[in-house]
C-alpha cells in the first residue's frame, strides 16, 4: 500500500497539481497537532531555562560537563532545563538537571541521524516533533532564558531566532548567555566591528541583548540577575 509519500511523489512526478494541493491541506492539520501537543505539555511545566549546544559534543570535553554542571546549579534556583532532547549538550543538560532533582524536558525533533532522545528527560516531559519551526516556536514561548554553549548551524538558529524576535519586540525580553569566550568572541568582534561599527545593521543596544560568560555560576548569576527585576512568564 502506498504511504502519503509516495502519493505525494508519484504526484510530482506525474504533475498532477490538485492531487498535491491536497496533501498541503492536510499538511496544516499535521502542523497544527504538534502545536496542541507542544502547548498541553509545556504550559505546565514552570520556569524553565532552555540550554543550547553541539549534538557532537562528546562526555569527554569541557563543554559536556560545564552543560551538566549549569543545569545542575539552574534547578538548585529552582529553573527547570529544557533542551533538544538529544545527546551531547543537550544529554549534558538533561543529566545536570536530573541529577538536581529539577524538572528535565526534552523537546526532540526527528532527524535521520544524530537525534535519538537522551535518557535524562522526565518520561512526561518528552516531546518529539517533525518541524523544526514548531519546535524553536517551543523554546521560545515556554523558556524564560538561553543558555547558549558550542554548537553548529542549528544552535546558531536558534540563537539568532531568539535575539531577533527579542529586537522586533514580537516577544518579551529574556536573558541570553553565551557561554564559552574562546568560541564566541570572534562573532561577537565581528558583530561589533562589521554589522554595528562599519554597516550600521543594527544597533549599539543590540549588542546588549547577549551576555558573554566562561563559568557556570556566572551564567546562573546572569538569569538569577534579570529575573530579580521581572516576574517569571511565558514569553507569548
């Protein structure tokens, strides 16, 4: 029996438009399922920080038990972690949440490679999503800060996603930590010296909207900080 996707290929194939237009219909109730799904699930979980990073980063580097030592610290303040809810950072994360006894959520999404959940997200915090959009949409509207780590393309669109709907006002403003100064201080110069200083991209106050730290207590310290002047909410 054919699957939809092979529906959808013969349809190409074939050109036939109408038999297409439909199966982008019914892609919206697909979409629109995840999002249910997503907000049932999270609108319950309370503060939480999302925390960023490498899938390929490996138990024996630096970067893996900093996640895991951030995490652990976060949920002695009471934040819960959430993460993509694969391995690396994100296993990093999850396990320094678990091991603080905090709240350990998981918003995976399915790849053909590198995305198996880890094992340290609560069983009930475990979400596993097709789009990626539906996924950043996600961390943005239930986590009330970032904590950025090295990672690649993916951490960077997530990165930017948030400084940019934090600089369009479409959502409230949460902090933003960098961690690690030997990764990021080249962007940062170059964000400074290039899209600031020489083509007058964005502002001087967008350079705020970040903070760059190296340890786990200053990172804490930077959420712990913003938040003793605001109320903890969801950011839509």
């Amino acid at each position: 029996m054919d699957t939809n996707e092979d529906k959808i290929k013969r349809a190409f194939k074939e050109r036939d438009w109408n038999e297409i237009q439909t199966y982008d219909s019914w892609k919206i109730f697909k979409i629109m399922s995840e999002f249910v799904e997503g907000f049932e699930k999270l609108a319950r979980i309370g503060p939480c920080v999302s925390i960023f990073g490498s899938a390929r980063t490996g138990p024996d580097k630096g970067y893996f038990k900093l996640a895991e030592e951030i995490a652990f610290k976060l949920t002695q303040h009471g934040y819960g972690v959430i993460t993509g809810g694969g391995p690396g950072i994100m296993e990093a994360a999850n396990m320094g949440a678990r091991r603080g006894k905090g709240r350990s959520v998981g918003i995976n999404i399915a790849l053909p490679f590198e995305q198996e959940a880890n094992l340290f997200i609560d069983p009930d915090k475990l979400i596993t999503f097709d789009h990626f959009f539906v996924r950043k949409v996600m961390f943005m509207k239930y986590a009330q800060g970032f904590i950025v780590l090295p990672g690649g393309f993916g951490t960077f669109d997530e990165l930017f996603e948030a400084i940019t709907l934090i600089q369009t006002e479409k959502i409230g403003r949460f902090p933003i930590v960098l961690v690690g100064k030997n990764y990021w201080s080249g962007l940062i110069s170059w964000i400074r010296d290039v899209m600031l200083e020489r083509e007058h991209n964005i502002s001087p106050e967008d350079m705020d909207l970040f903070k760059l730290v190296d340890t786990a207590d200053e990172a804490v310290e930077h959420i712990n900080e913003f938040y003793s002047k605001y109320l903890l909410t969801p950011n839509f």
